[in-house]
C-alpha cells in the first residue's frame, strides 16, 4: 500500500504529484508506540507480560491463578491475561490494565507453581526473579502513558475523522505529555508509592541504564528510575507523536482561510498564496484563485453550518464552479 515505486501511494503521487501521504492514524500512532518501546527497560515489561500470558495459558497453571483470585480479598473485573495485540492500541492498553489488576495473584500463583516439582516449578521460579524493581516502576510507567493515548486512540479509529482534527488530537496530547514533562518529578511521586531496589550502577555500563550525576552515590530509587525509565520513555513517545502526527500541521494551518467566517486579513492571504505555490501548477493564477476563495467564502457564510472539516467542505463544494477549491 505504502511503497513509492509500486504501492497505491506511486499509483496516486502520478496522477497527482502534490498529494501528500498520509498512513492510517491508528496505526502512526501504533507505530509512533511501537518504536518508543523499543527502551530496553520497558521492552523488557512487555517481554515479560508477554511470557507470562504465555505461562497461565495452560490450564493447570490458569487454575491456580483462579484459585489465588477466589481466595483473596478483594474480586478483581479481570479473570485471565489478554496477549499483548501488535497492531491495535484499545487491546494493549487492555492487556496491560488487567495485568496491573491481577499482579497480586500473579505473585501468590507463581510462587505456589514453584513448589511444584516438574519442568513449571523451574519456569515459575524464573519469572518470579524477572519481576524486579525495574520491571514494577517500567509497568506503572508504561499503564500511565497508555492511559494519556487512549483518548486519541478511541478518536482515531472513528469513521469519517477528518485528518486535521486527527492532527489537533495529537497537538493536544503531545501539550499534555510534555507539560508531565516539564514536572517529571512530581509526577513520578504519585506513581511512585512502593518500597523497591536501584540496580547497581558501575563505572562503564552498556547494556542497561547507568545514570551518572553530581550525587551518584546518594541517587535516591525514585530519581534513579525517573533519569532511567520515566523519563526516556516520555521523550520517546513525545518524539514520535510530533513527528508522524504534526510534521503536516504547517500546511493544514493554510486551509484554515478556507473556513474563515470573516474578511481574509494579510497573514491569511500570505498563508493561501503559500498554499498556491505549494499547489502550482495544478491551480490557476494567483488572482484568479482569489477571487475564487472570495466567492467560497461567501458561499459558505451563508450556509445554516459552516463546515468544519474538509470532507464536509467537500461536500458542498461545486467543482464546476470553484475547480481549483
């Protein structure tokens, strides 16, 4: 679909060269998530998750995670693990919530299949060390942030959304994420409310986080896991929200003269002979295009709804009298 020699985005670009390619904005944003947990640290959370929706999927084992939920003390809404969707957002964010809820009875589950004296014993066993300080503080981090794009995600995947809005959703969520942020230390308090363990932090270290300060040897847990998970993980998924999803908000802000309710004013103007650079030479001379957009407008403005969208606009957009609109 994608390829420029010989997908549909070749087929479209040579018939019109200026169309700009755009992926479905479900799956950028899939993308945009993928690729920020690529961080070693929450790379390794989703590995795990994953070995351990694995690990209860056999029947004796999900048995005793059953009977761990029966015999606790509270009845949590999840019942079982959900795998760790590759290419949907709405069941990851799922996969991961369930697995906060029934962490507990994780726990009391593998260590009762560690007693066990068959090849389960040694797997449990295995997992139960995997679940470390960074894996707990990588967890809360990655149910945080996916919590942030839900909202979008659910956006995204309605029918007839309009790219621009998709474009507005993404600037919004990207404002939020960064003002988190600029107060990455009191944002890591809240989540940070749990007794747990720095690693060991070494001279040269390559293969994990190794933060080097002006007071390494009194770095607290929770400075040492913001500097090392909370916050890479946030610029990354920032980074790659800004990058698949605002890299066209430049040429959408040059349409919005197009929706105007009132006289052009000469920044809009300056934007729309932009906009018809961009476009040459598939549209007409510049007055001409003028006063086309005049005539649109006035159109418009008398409408009972202005459009909001341009498949709205579209709709109402005669090409026979306003061909280059």
């Amino acid at each position: 679909m994608s390829g420029k020699y010989r997908g549909v985005q070749a087929i479209v670009r040579a018939e019109y060269p200026k169309a700009i390619y755009v992926q479905s904005t479900a799956h950028t944003l899939n993308l945009a998530v993928s690729n920020a947990s690529n961080i070693q640290p929450i790379r390794n959370c989703l590995g795990i998750i994953e070995k351990l929706y694995d690990f209860f999927n056999i029947p004796k084992r999900n048995n005793v995670l059953l009977n761990c939920i029966e015999n606790g003390n509270e009845t949590p809404n999840a019942k079982s693990f959900k795998r760790l969707c590759a290419t949907r957002w709405i069941q990851r964010y799922d996969a991961v919530s369930d697995f906060v809820e029934l962490f507990p009875y994780v726990i009391d589950a593998l260590y009762n299949i560690s007693n066990w004296h068959d090849s389960s014993a040694t797997d449990a066993s295995l997992l139960s060390k995997s679940i470390d300080s960074e894996f707990i503080i990588a967890l809360q981090v990655v149910k945080l942030l996916f919590s942030y794009g839900l909202p979008l995600c659910k956006q995204l995947l309605k029918i007839r959304i309009d790219l621009k809005e998709a474009v507005e959703l993404s600037n919004d969520t990207v404002k939020y994420l960064e003002s988190i942020r600029a107060n990455a230390e009191k944002t890591m308090a809240l989540v940070f409310d749990l007794v747990l363990a720095v690693k060991r932090i070494t001279k040269r270290q390559i293969n994990r986080g190794n933060p080097c300060t002006d007071n390494t040897r009194n770095l607290d847990v929770e400075e040492y896991y913001r500097i090392t998970i909370f916050i890479p993980y946030l610029d990354f998924f920032i980074s790659e929200l800004t990058e698949r999803f605002l890299s066209h908000k430049s040429i959408f802000n040059r349409f919005e003269c197009l929706f105007s309710k009132h006289e052009l004013t000469a920044k809009e103007e300056n934007e729309f002979t932009e906009l018809i650079r961009f476009y040459s030479p598939m549209v007409s001379n510049d007055s001409l295009v003028l006063v086309e957009l005049k005539l649109w407008q006035s159109k418009i403005q008398q409408c009972e709804k202005i459009p909001n969208t341009r498949l709205e606009a579209l709709d109402i957009c005669n090409k026979d009298i306003y061909p280059n609109m």
